[in-house]
C-alpha cells in the first residue's frame, strides 16, 4: 500500500490552454429511435480542456469513498489519505483543517448547505464534524463499526452511510449520537444524496438497490420506496433541481446505465446506457442538464441534456477514474478528482447570474503552487 506523506500537497500548474408521471414520462419517450434530438447541431460550446489543473498526491482511488465536496462559500474540501485540506475559490488560500494520524484516514467530507460545517468520515467508523471557520471538532459521532464513505445533509440533520450497510441520522442540535438508524440495505452503503426540498433522502448501495426515505417517517427504519434494477453499486445519486421528485442514478461497472426516478409515485422514468461505470451524477443549477463521471472503462466526463439525453460535451483528460466530483456554488463550473491524483477544474455549464467564485479564476499558475500546510 501506498505511504501517506503527513500534509496534503496541492500543487497547480496550467492546463493546455411535479408528480405527474405524464411529465415524467417525456425524457423516456425523447430516447425512442427517431426521436426529434438525434442528428441537431448542439449551440452550446463547452471548453474541452479543463482551465486548470490541481495535483493532489494521495486522492484515493477507491470507488466506495466520497473525497471532495464544495461549499456554497466555494471554499474546496478534499481528503488526501489522513488529511483534509480547504482551498478558498474567492481568497486563493488553503489551510490544513485536520490530520487524523496514520491509521484511520478519511473516507468522505460533507458541507452543510450554510457552509459553517464540515463532516469528516473516517475507516474506523467515526464521523467529525468541524467548525471550519475556528478549525475546531465540535462533534464526534462513534456510531458505526465500519467505514463511512457517504455523508448527507439537511439542515440540523446529518446522514452518514457505511459499510456496516446502516444508515444513521444524527442531529446537531441535540446530545443524543443519532435520533435513527435506517436498515435498507444489505451490503455497503455507497451514496446519500437529500432531494432540494429536504423531503426525501436517497441512499445507494454495493448491491445495487436505491432506497427513498420520507423525512416525515424519520423514525420508521424502511424505505418509502426501494428500486432494485441496477445490476451493480449504486453509488451516483442527483437530485433535479427544477423538477420535484426527479432522482437519477447510476450503476457501477456491471450495470453502466443512468437511470431516472420519479421518487413520488416509484416508477422508472427512462434510462441511459454510458458504456462505463457511473461514479457520480450532478444536475446544473442553471439549466436542465446533468453531468455524469466515470471509470472503468472511459474515464470521462460527460454533459448530457436531459430529457432527451443528448450529449452536450464529453470531457477527456482523467488517466484514472473520475471518483470524485463537485460543483462551483454559481453552478457554472465543474471540479473532478480521480486516482490519478489531479483535480480537474471545467468550465461545465452557463452563468445564472454573476457571482465571483470557480468561474473568475485564472486560467494559469496561481500563489498556490507551493506545499499547503
């Protein structure tokens, strides 16, 4: 196994230069053969190369971790092997936020929506959560046996997923470790992911099944709805932000289609085979698309239009799966990690409105191309 070094390392340098089913049920019928899409020119132009590169030696290439998360301050949480860095989009600095030590490293981190909080999981189970602005642990959670590779959150609430195949639910604003443990899933839990309106929480598991929790049946431990379709992991989870109770997932190697959910009803919308493993999915803010990363055997990155499932752009460059993924808090760009140890910064989708954060960055070497302590 690899040896992790004491302190992350980043390093830049320039790249080359509704409920109604009938709603729904228009993205299925858009894939039908003839359908009006197939053959128009696409006016869209994205950039193929990312605008900047970030070298992030220990980024873990392992599929069940969840290694980067944004926050609505653009400020970049990436677990490198023991470490959690941040790197502020709008200062262009980085701080350390914690080392773990040497035997249990990080897992998955986790912003809550407001910024203020960052969850940290851990192999050995324990899940922290810190004030990032102090850089202080205000709360640990010592509630599951095994690793925690998937975090979510809603509000005060935190869900944390892990190979003990439990979900648990813990809130900030009381003493007791969590408040319920969701039992949906009988191998790891691979994805969390809460739906805008902070009413259903979905979780993906190693065999294959997504599950829809209702928030208003917190305390009851089964699944509003459980869809078993995918013939593997399950650990790309989106949430449409313009259309309510519109789930996409996508399945690992053995399975390699994105699949459509309307979470209201539990019937399956559409689905798209990709052609290789779905690490994560994300929708655009600003527009009705969605971008999907991949591994095994592509690599890639891809912008789809949804619902007809039109490919935008593909974005090549990652020599390793793309494991990892987030988006800037204007919507606009796309940051992607994968094992082979770079952050990829892209310029994925049109502005909404002007706000300076990922989008205003230089394209070539910062201040920042030094060790990070």
């Amino acid at each position: 196994s690899r040896t992790q070094p004491p302190a992350g390392l980043f390093h830049y340098r320039s790249s080359p230069d509704a409920a109604d089913d009938e709603v729904f049920a228009r993205g299925a019928r858009s894939l039908a053969p003839g359908s009006g899409d197939r053959g128009r020119k696409q006016h869209r132009k994205v950039a193929k190369e990312p605008f900047r590169v970030l070298h992030a030696p220990n980024l873990q290439d392992d599929f069940y971790l969840n290694c980067l998360s944004n926050s609505c301050s653009d400020v970049l949480a990436v677990a490198l092997g023991r470490i959690v860095d941040l790197w502020s989009a709008r200062t262009e600095r980085c701080t350390q936020l914690c080392d773990l030590g040497p035997r249990y490293g990080c897992t998955s981190v986790a912003w809550s929506q407001d910024g203020e909080l960052l969850a940290v999981g851990r192999h050995n189970g324990e899940v922290q959560v810190w004030d990032a602005a102090r850089s202080r642990r205000v709360r640990t959670f010592n509630c599951h046996e095994r690793r925690v590779g998937a975090l979510a959150w809603n509000g005060h609430t935190l869900s944390t997923g892990s190979r003990d195949h439990d979900i648990l639910q813990h809130d900030m604003r009381q003493s007791a470790p969590h408040y319920a443990r969701l039992r949906g899933h009988n191998q790891e839990v691979c994805g969390l992911s809460w739906s805008p309106d902070g009413q259903q929480l979905a979780s993906g598991g190693n065999e294959g099944f997504v599950c829809i929790w209702s928030a208003a049946r917190s305390s009851i431990a089964s699944p509003v709805h459980r869809f078993s379709e995918s013939e593997a992991a399950v650990r790309a989870l989106g949430w449409s932000p313009h259309q309510r109770g519109l789930l996409a997932s996508g399945g690992g190697t053995a399975d390699k289609c994105i699949r459509f959910w309307n979470t209201l009803t539990g019937n399956l919308v559409s689905s798209q085979p990709t052609g290789a493993q779905v690490c994560n999915l994300a929708w655009s803010k600003n527009v009705d698309e969605i971008v999907s990363t991949h591994g095994f055997s592509l690599n890639e990155v891809v912008i789809w239009k949804y619902p007809t499932m039109t490919k935008v752009a593909t974005l090549s460059g990652h020599c390793a799966r793309a494991l990892h993924l987030a988006m800037s808090a204007d919507g606009r760009v796309i940051i992607t990690g994968a094992g082979d140890e770079t952050l990829r910064f892209w310029h994925a989708f049109p502005a909404c409105s002007r706000r300076l954060g990922f989008s205003d960055l230089r394209s070539g070497p910062s201040s920042l191309g030094r060790t990070i302590r």
